[in-house]
C-alpha cells in the first residue's frame, strides 16, 4: 500500500485583544513544509510571541499588514526587535509608511512569492486608504485564502474611517471578485482581521432577513454561530456572496430593508444607508 500524504499550507489564527474585546487575529501564513512564512498584522507582540515556537518564529519572512490602524500595525517595531533578538531581519510589507517600520509598499495586484505559494495583494482603499487583501494560493493544491484586514468581515464590512460607499462598493464587490477570479471564489477561505461574526449576524437578523426561509445561507451562518465562537476561515467568498449583505446590493430584501421600495437607489447609496443602519446597531 503506497501512503499518500497530502501536504497542504499552514494558517494559524492567533488571537489578540480578546479579554478587552478587541477579538483581532493575527496569522500565521506558512509553506507545506513551515519553512517560510509570513506574519499578518502581528498587533500585540507578547501574545503574538507566545503562539510561536523557535521554528515558527525562524519562518517568518516579513511582517505584513493589512492597514495601519495600532490594532493591526501597533507591534511591528515590538516583533521586528524580537525577531533581531533570534537573528532575523525582515521585510514589513504594508499599504502604505503610515505603518511603522514599513519597508516594501506593494502595487494593486502585486504579486509575491513565498514558496509554493503565490500571493496577490489588492488594495481596496476604504476603511483606510492604505487597505490591502492579501490572496493567497498555493499551486500545488489549489487551495486559497484570503487576508482581508477591517475591509471584508465574514458578513460584514469595516466603517468607512477615510473613504466612501462607492468605494467600499468597489473594494468588495469589484477589487477582490476581479482579482480573485469567479472560478476561485468557492475555494478561497476568507480571514478577517477581527472575529465580528456573531454580532454581524445578529445585525441582519434584526435588520434585514429578519425571518428564517429569505435567505438559507444566512440560516445556516446563524446555526454555525450559535454552535462556535470562532468562524474565520470556515467561509469562503462564495459564502460571503450568498449571506453578506454588503456584497448583495442588489438583492431585492435587501433593497426594501434599507428603505429603498422601489428599487431605485444607486448601489452606492444602498451601501451607504446599510453601513449607517449597522453603525447605529
Ligand atoms: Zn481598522
């Protein structure tokens, strides 16, 4: 009997900011075989530190952020330090030099190399307007994942701070779709910078499906919450195109819901008047 063993990359959600209720993650982004990684908004260096063994922490090759905001960029200068302490001098890819230490400020639709992994980074400026999504794949077994910082929360979107609707319009539902490509949205795991699920769901459970039966996906996101507290990675952006209704202007409940009857409104203003009704939720 022959043993396949099939080898796959590595993603380690840590969790930061929990017991203030931050709920962040951080993550770790690893090669088949763990050699190389990347660490993703590593906010609080000491909780990030106590998750990562000698040879993780050996793997990392560049500190990455999805934006600048301190509870996803405030421990660079932090884990660059103890990360020289073992020996190692690394890149900090961010969107923009807001991010402390940043070395390497990547285009839209950037691409880089971390072993058998291929990684795009979109820029979906918005929540900030130095947001970067990082897609990642790995070309030998198809499998995929998405870093998407405050910009894509699994049934949510982050609060405007320095952009629009028509942006967040654009980041969601043009930027990540575009570079994404349809035939990889059912096999690309989406990892958000916070775990915001429940409250999310408990949101359009109010507001806009508010009876089971509208919308099947959004029922079963509901159950899957009401069984676990951690949802990052568990849904893909084909999840997120069926039950987030950020991503489902068009959808006619959704229209009626944010006030919009007649089906009239730009997508925009049905963006904006969505993001208003969940701010003030
Ligand atoms: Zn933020």
């Amino acid at each position: 009997m022959i043993l396949r063993q099939t080898r796959k990359m590595h993603i380690k959600p840590i969790k930061m900011r929990w017991l203030t209720g931050g709920v962040n993650y951080s993550y770790l982004l690893s090669t088949q075989d763990g050699s190389k990684s990347w660490l993703i908004d590593p906010a609080e260096a000491g909780e990030v530190l106590a998750e990562l063994n000698k040879s993780q922490l050996a793997s990392v090759e560049a500190i990455v952020n999805t934006h600048h905001h301190y509870d996803h960029a405030g421990g660079n200068v932090a884990m660059l330090a103890a990360l020289k302490k073992e020996g190692h001098s690394v890149e900090v890819i961010a969107g923009s030099k807001t991010s402390p230490a940043a070395t390497k400020i990547p285009d839209h639709s950037q691409r880089f190399k971390l072993g058998e992994l291929e990684i795009t980074c979109i820029r979906t400026p918005c929540h900030t307007q130095d947001s970067i999504c990082y897609h990642v794949k790995d070309v030998s077994t198809n499998e995929q994942a998405i870093f998407t910082g405050d910009t894509l929360f699994t049934a949510g979107c982050g609060r405007f701070f320095e952009g629009t609707a028509s942006e967040m319009d654009a980041a969601l539902n043009d930027r990540i779709l575009n570079a994404v490509q349809e035939p990889n949205w059912s096999s690309t795991r989406v990892f958000p910078g916070h775990e915001y699920t429940k409250g999310n769901v408990n949101f359009i459970r109010k507001a806009i499906y508010r009876h089971v039966g509208e919308n099947n996906a959004f029922d079963a996101l509901e159950k899957f919450t009401n069984q676990y507290e951690i949802s990052t990675g568990h849904f893909t952006l084909s999840d997120e195109l069926r039950f987030n209704p950020f991503m489902r202007l068009d959808d006619p409940i959704v229209r009626k819901m944010v006030g919009d009857d007649k089906g009239s409104w730009s997508r925009s203003q049905v963006m904006n008047q969505l993001r208003k009704m969940k701010n003030a939720s």
